[in-house]
C-alpha cells in the first residue's frame, strides 16, 4: 500500500514542522520584554500591595518563568520536568492562564471544537457553492451566467467581513427570525450535548458560515472557473467530444477532473486564512470561538494562552496541509507513479 | 456507385471576417484514403473538422453540404441535429489528432479512454467492451494488452500514445477515419511504423479514410485520392498517381519542389580532410543520473551522450542526425558550454585559423563573453524563442547592448543590415514579433544570431517548425550566409532529407552513440549501419513508385540486441567507432 506509507511519512513530517513550529511560537511569545508575572509585579510594587507581589513570585517559580528562556522552552513542551515534573503541551498540561486566573484547558474548552465547526462549515461552504459556480462560469464562459456569478463574487471579495455580518444579522432577524449573535441559545450554555442545543447551535451557524465563507467562495470560484477554462482548449477535450460524449459529461469526467487538483491543494491555504481572518468576525459577532479569547491574551501578554492558541491554530492548518497533500496523490497518477518504470 | 461521404461547395468562416474555406468539393468513396494536402492556414484542418462537426465556438459553416452514405439512405452532416451527431462521432466517424502527447487526458487510464468509446455508444457491457479493447491494442502492437489497458498516458512514448489513439478510434470500426496530421509529431521512423499500420488495418476493415497532412511524401505512401489545398481552396484533386507524378497546377508543382528529397542516386563523395577545425569534441559523454522513485535505491543513469569525437573544420556544415533522445540536442549544448561534459570530455575552439585552442569548458569570464561572441545559435521554435513584448530592434540590438558594442546609431545600421541579409526590410525594425509569419521569424531569429559576426553558428533543428516551401526557403538562406560569411555550421536535425542538401559531414547518432559518419552522399550511396539504413527507408517519398519499406524501418530502429550480428550489442557495451573507407566510420565488431 503506497498510498499508506506515503500518509504515513506526510504525517511524521507534519511532527517535524509542528515541533518546529512550537520553537517559533514559543520565541515570538517571549519577544516583548518581560512577562505577564514581572509586569504585574511591577505594578504591585509601584503600589506597594507586598502580599501580591510575594503571590505573584510564587507563581513565577510555580512555573518555571525564573528559568533561562531555553529550559522554560523544553518545560512547556515537555521535554524537561519542570518544578512537578514532567508537565507539558505533550503530556496534555496546556499550562495556566494569569490572566483568567484558571488552566487554560477550562478558559479554550468549548471553544476549541466550536472553532472547528465553525471553520469545517465555512470550509464546507466555500466548496460547495464554488464548485457548482466555478464550473458553470466556465462552461458558460462570457454568457450572463458567467458575468452575473462574477459580479457577485466580487461584492463578496470587496464587502468587508465585519458589514457583511451586520448586514445579514439585521435581515436575517428581520425576514427569518434568525437569532443574532452567539453560537447557541445563551440559556443553552454551560449545559450538556442535547438535541435541544445541537439545533441551536446549527441555527446560530448559518450566518458566521456565510460570512467568513464568502470572501473564500468567490474567490475560489473565480480560480476554478480559470483553470477549467485552461483545460476547455486542451486537445483531449476534442478527442472526448470527438468520441461522442455529450457536453455536460465530458466536463464532469475530463477537464474537471484536471481543474480539480489545485482546487483540493487550496484547502491547506483556505483553512489558516479562515480562522486568522475569523478572529475579527468572532468578536463582531460574539461567537464563542478561540478568536476573541487569542486576542486578549495576546494584549495581556498572557502567554501559556496565546502560545497554546497559536500551536492549536497551527496544527489546524498542517493537518488541513496534510489532507490535500494526501488527497492530491490520490487524484493525480502523475505524482503517485513519479518514477515508476514505464 | 454513390461515395461514402460527399463534401459539395462547403465554406465555413470565423466569426465575421472572409471565410477561411471557400467552396471545397470532395468524395471519399469506401475504403480508400484521400489525403488533403495544404501548407499552415490552407483550411485542410477546418475542411476535416468540419466533418464531424468540431469547430472553434466561433467557426460557422456557412454554405455546403456534407452528406454521409447511411445504409440506402443519407444524412447531411450540416443540418443533422447535435444529438444525433454525437451518436455517430467515435462510432461510425472517428478522428485521430495531430498531438498524441496531449490528446488523451493525463489523469484517466488509457483502457478507460479507449473504452469509453464502446460504453458511450451503448454497445458493449463493461466485460465484453474490455474484452474488445484488448483485442484491438493487440492489433495495434501493443505487446501487453493488459498492462496497455491500466496505464496512464505519460506511462508510454509518443509513438505508442498515437498507436493508442489509433486504437481510441478503430475500436468501434467505424465507416470512415480522419486523421489530422497523425504523424507530424512523431520521429520518422515511428512515423513509418504509423502510417504503415493504419494502412493495414485499413486493410483489414476496410474502411475509409481522410489523411490530413502537409507532407507529400506521407501523401504518397498512403492516398488514393488527393485534394491539394491553398488559403482555404481546392488547387488541384484527382487520383494521387498522376497529380503526383504530372502536377498540373503550379502550386503543386511549387509544393513537390519544395519537399526536400534524400537523392535517390549519388555517387560517394570522400571528405577531404583538413587541419583547420573551427570545433573539436574529444570524447565527450553526458550522462545524467535520474532519481529513483524509491528512496534506498541508487539513482538510475542515463547516458545522453557517450564518447563523441566530432570535427568541424571551418566554413563547414556538420549535421548531427538523430531522432528524440538520441543525444543530439545534449551534444550542442555542450559544444556552445552551455553544459559541462563528464569528466575527460574535451571541446575546443579555434576562433581564427591557426590560433591557439581555446578549451570551452574551462573559460574565465572574459574568455567566456569573447566566445560567446563567437558561438551563436538558431533555436527550433520561432514562435517562442522571440520576446513577444520586444520590438524588433531591441531583440536584434540586444546581443550588441550585452557586448557594448557600438554606438546607438552604428548598432541601428547593424540591425537593419542584418534584417537586409536575411532578406527583410529596414522598415520592420519597430514591430513586435507578432505581426510576422513563421518563416520570418525564423529570419529574424537568423538575423538576430549573426549580429555579433560569430564564426559558428548552431542550428537547432532551424526548420522542422516550418512549412515545407517556407522550409526550402529558410535552407537557402542558410546556405547564402555560410557562403558569403564563411560560417562554420554545427546543424542538428531530425531529418535526413533537410540534412542532405546543407551538410558537408553528416553524423547519425542513436541513444548518445554515434552510430555511422560520412558525407551525405557517401551514406545515402552506401548506408553501412542498420539504423541508417532505417533512418532512409522511413523517410517518406513523394514518388509513388518509392514506398516506405518497413521491414527494413522495423529491423534498424528496433533494439540493437536485434541487429544484424554485425552490429548487434547488449546494453552499453557497444562496438567501436570503426572506418570503413576515408570519412566514412560505422559502429560495428571487426
């Protein structure tokens, strides 16, 4: 099995880049002077409030922040023990928030799969309406099909995200009863998993899914149509037409299959774009996603949060690397038989 | 008896500009060949297209009718409906095109491909359609069906790309096959092999068949009926027999004079030997190593050239000759220094006669800038190698910019000179490529590498992108300026017959081995080696009474192991360059 070994070696190479990441992550973190814990002692000392600053020392030996900055490195991976042992992103101590005063596992908690979902249904939707658009755009070059969906992709690249959320949120409330704001029912919140909420949540989801998927759907329904329209002068789309086939079968099996492959590679570009550029919508929409809560933490300094959150963002995106990667190999004999003897 | 299909006072034009096809007449009666024949934008291509209905978007046949023989009954091809022409493309008229590398989709397996014309039609249940694609790779000369059935197209060559579209198109036994150039792309030995095959099986199902094709020689081996187009109208039609042996119009006659011809009889010419060599290559090899698709697995080599000792001497034309992947292309690469030799390979150069060698692959920066004044070269497509946002005076200025060489008005007067030498006028220097025809370009292109005064000029295949009139013109030119310069040309070609008129020393080479050497007159007199002799078989007349002999195409384009024993080796370990008589050197065991 080939195409195993080969998802195999991509995965130990998403290892690799992920570890290198972590070194990164771990550095740009640490690049403003100080951390959270000295800039508050700091600022306790200023106003003499001694009990805190001899809580906020404790802390900082707590964890490991009066280390040289390498071991602090290794502690929080989880290489090194650190003052409880071996306690790091590895063994699943995902460290403590100062900000929030609580682990950073509770404060991310829902909002790490919320996150998810939000961006699997934007992704979901940006294939869904380009590949039908993209297609018929290109099989109906300069027609009115093809000016009329290139048109409105392009108010969906121009509009701003955030107007576009205001928008849909005032029409949908008004014309559908569409609630506004939030991913479930707040009374909702806090409960367990039921049927009651999982259509709350579904509900809530229609407009953020429109939003942070349209800019991502015209444009690449404006790269496939291209692409298509490359592969339509191609002379094995005559051979095809030359045997018979009829139009809209020939374009199924030939030149979509072709204009496919840098459609399925855009998925490890999309998923990064989407989730660094819903960050804004989160909070214009107050979704409970990690966007809002990587924002604060990011301006507080607080930074077992922040270094969590990017490591998280970042495995999103090699893991969505991955997938076409793995996908790609699958469509394309070309890349799958490099090398095999003819 | 009523022909099979009837073209009557067909015209088609694009868009609303004057039709490119005016008032075409043709019958292509059962089970014969009728061969269009035209130069590039004669309107062949349209006229055939036109059969089957597959036009640009913006073509429109505009009057005429295309009747097809359908039992008792006819159809016209022009009224019948889309739905009813899509049953009869692929099952009772089929088309073969011009590029096999690019007319199968690289993602689908050639058995889908094949197959798929069967499932289309309705015919066949998926078992039974396999179990008739088999038998037809079996008849094009596939030697493993099955292997054939789950290959992707870049899995094989060129030769068996068309051999698999050829059996795309013969699958459903159609009534009638048209081929748009199904040879042009291919080497002419696998051209024989081709043409010989679509004539067998012609043969065997008796079918009928519109060749394409702008080689008259190609028209020769295979037409009955030829119809001899110009700017979209019919010349001169009639049996091929005498429209080819007594042309009555004088484009035919122009086209039959222009198709270059390997003499039929020349007495052997020696090569007299001279001292002064403009280029020498010393036991040059190439050999490039290709990465395995497993990792832990050494590198496999590929040697692109192995020990080639070729002489120029100056004022002279040394043609390499080869087919795809024989190494040709790699040898003047590394005559020019563009690449470096393996170790042990010399090439040296001698600008002037008597002055020191200077050796092209061990040159400081200075040496280099001097020889690159020295050593141009003439690319194969003039279509591409010309900077389409360049004017015409720049492309040509530029060479002189790089050298510093003059002031603006001494490298304008340069520039128009040259453009007068190559036979074009002053006036053009402000154009962009565009506006210029292929053969034009392939002057300035001429024009454009004599303007820093080289010694040597390598020409790549110069002609082969060419029409064949426009061909004899470019040869001519070529001829003109060695003359009247004293050039010294390194020429490489895929042609015999190109090669026969221009050069002094001709070298045939096959898979980086030079495999016979001599003038052209002594090797078409007395051709030695196998693979020559293939080489000349294959090459295709137009004179009908010289047709193409496969066996002899067969046996010397085959593997070596297949050779006469003379000749014969197994792997690398190849026999030496051995001389037969003065100048004439064969690759055989003494």
């Amino acid at each position: 099995m080939p195409i195993l070994r080969y998802a195999l070696y991509r995965f130990g190479t998403m290892l690799l880049t992920l570890w290198v990441v972590s070194i990164l992550v771990f550095a740009i973190i640490n690049l403003p002077p100080g951390d959270y814990l000295s800039n508050q002692i700091a600022e306790l000392r200023a106003s003499g409030q001694s009990a805190g600053v001899a809580k906020a020392e404790f802390l900082r030996s707590e964890y490991a922040l009066d280390k040289p900055l390498w071991q602090q490195y290794f502690i929080w991976v989880g290489f090194l023990p650190g003052p409880h042992g071996f306690s790091g992103l590895m063994q699943g101590n995902f460290g403590w928030s100062f900000e929030f005063d609580s682990p950073v596992a509770e404060i991310v908690g829902d909002s790490l799969w919320l996150t998810v979902l939000v961006n699997l249904a934007a992704v979901i939707f940006v294939y869904v309406v380009a590949l039908p658009l993209g297609v018929l755009a290109a099989a109906r070059a300069r027609s009115w099909v093809d000016y009329t969906s290139a048109f409105v992709g392009y108010l969906g690249l121009a509009t701003p995200n955030f107007l576009l959320a205001l928008i849909l949120f005032y029409y949908g409330h008004r014309w559908f009863d569409l609630p506004i704001g939030g991913l479930m029912d707040p009374s909702l919140e806090g409960l367990p998993m039921s049927w009651e909420k999982v259509k709350s949540i579904l509900i809530h989801l229609i407009v953020p899914t429109f939003v942070i998927g349209t800019s991502g759907a015209s444009a690449m329904m404006q790269r496939l149509r291209a692409n298509m329209l490359d592969e339509l002068g191609k002379p094995y789309v005559e051979t095809a037409v030359a045997k018979g086939m009829s139009p809209s079968r020939m374009l199924a099996k030939y030149p979509l299959r072709v204009a496919f492959n840098p459609f399925v590679a855009d998925i490890g570009n999309l998923l990064p774009a989407m989730i660094s550029g819903s960050v804004l919508v989160s909070v214009v929409l107050g979704l409970q996603t990690i966007g809002p809560t990587l924002l604060t933490a990011l301006k507080t300094q607080d930074m077992f949060l922040s270094g969590f959150v990017l490591m998280f963002v970042a495995l999103l995106t090699l893991i969505g690397t991955m997938i076409s990667d793995v996908l790609l190999v699958l469509l394309d004999p070309r890349i799958r038989y490099e090398g095999r003897k003819a | 008896m009523v022909p099979l299909l009837s073209v009557r006072n067909l015209t088609i034009g694009f868009g609303k500009d004057d039709p490119v096809v005016r008032d075409v007449n043709f019958d292509v009666a059962e089970g014969e060949t009728l061969a269009l024949v035209g130069e590039s934008g004669s309107g062949k291509t349209v006229s055939c297209r036109a059969v089957l209905r597959v036009l640009p978007k913006v073509a429109q046949i505009r009057s005429g009718s295309i009747t097809l023989r359908n039992g008792t009954g006819t159809t016209d091809l022009v009224t019948l409906p889309e739905r009813a022409m899509r049953d009869l493309r692929g099952n009772q008229i089929s088309m073969i095109f011009q590029e096999p590398m690019r007319s199968l989709s690289p993602l689908h397996r050639i058995g889908n491909q094949v197959a798929e014309v069967l499932w289309l039609h309705g015919r066949k249940s998926e078992a039974s359609a396999k179990k008739e694609v088999l038998a037809c790779f079996d008849r094009v000369g596939f030697p493993d069906p099955e292997r054939t059935y789950s290959s992707y197209p870049f899995e094989l060559s060129g030769g068996m790309r068309q051999r698999a579209m050829i059996a795309m198109a013969m699958v459903a036994k159609p009534k009638l096959l048209i081929a748009d150039e199904p040879t042009t792309a291919l080497d002419v030995t696998t051209q024989a092999q081709v043409l010989g095959l679509m004539k067998e099986l012609q043969r065997d199902t008796g079918m009928a068949m519109i060749l394409v094709t702008h080689d008259l020689g190609v028209v020769a081996n295979m037409a009955e009926q030829v119809v001899v187009m110009h700017k979209g109208r019919v010349m001169e039609s009639g049996a091929a027999e005498p429209l080819l042996s007594t042309p009555a119009h004088a484009y035919t006659r122009a086209l039959m004079k222009a198709a270059p011809q390997i003499p039929a009889n020349v007495a052997p010419k020696p090569i007299e030997p001279t001292t002064d060599l403009i280029l020498e290559m010393n036991a040059v090899s190439k050999t490039y190593s290709m990465r395995a698709g497993k990792g832990w697995k050494a590198p496999s080599l590929i040697y692109a050239c192995c020990g080639i000792d070729l002489h120029l001497p100056r004022g002279k034309t040394l043609a390499i000759v080869g087919e795809s992947g024989s190494g040709k292309t790699t040898a003047a690469r590394i005559a020019l220094g563009a690449e470096p030799p393996d170790q042990g390979g010399q090439v040296l150069f001698r600008p002037t006669k008597g002055a020191d060698p200077i050796e092209v692959h061990q040159m400081d920066r200075t040496a280099r800038t001097a020889f690159q004044r020295e050593a141009q070269m003439v690319f194969q497509d003039p279509y591409s190698s010309l900077s389409p946002r360049m004017r015409i005076f720049d492309t040509m200025v530029e060479p002189l910019e790089i050298h510093r060489i003059g002031s603006r008005a001494e490298q304008r007067d340069k520039a128009a000179e040259m453009l007068q030498m190559v036979g074009l006028g002053r006036d053009m220097l402000q154009r962009y490529p565009h506006a210029f025809s292929g053969g034009q370009r392939q002057r300035l292109s001429i024009a454009r590498a004599l303007m820093l005064d080289p010694s040597l000029l390598v020409c790549d295949e110069p002609t082969s992108a060419l029409d064949v009139s426009v061909q004899e013109q470019i040869l001519r030119l070529l001829e003109r300026i060695r003359d009247q310069k004293q050039l010294s040309y390194l020429f490489i070609s895929h042609d015999l017959a190109v090669v026969a008129r221009i050069a002094d020393e001709v070298a045939v080479m096959r898979r980086g081995l030079v495999v016979e050497q001599a003038s052209p007159e002594t090797l078409f007199h007395n051709p030695q080696h196998p693979y020559t002799k293939a080489l000349i078989a294959a090459q295709p007349e137009p004179d009908i009474h010289r047709p193409i002999d496969l066996k002899l195409v067969a046996q010397g384009a085959g593997s070596p192991e297949n050779w006469p024993e003379h000749f014969r080796f197994a792997g690398y370990d190849a026999p030496p360059l051995v001389p037969l008589e003065p100048g004439h050197k064969v690759r055989c065991h003494v």
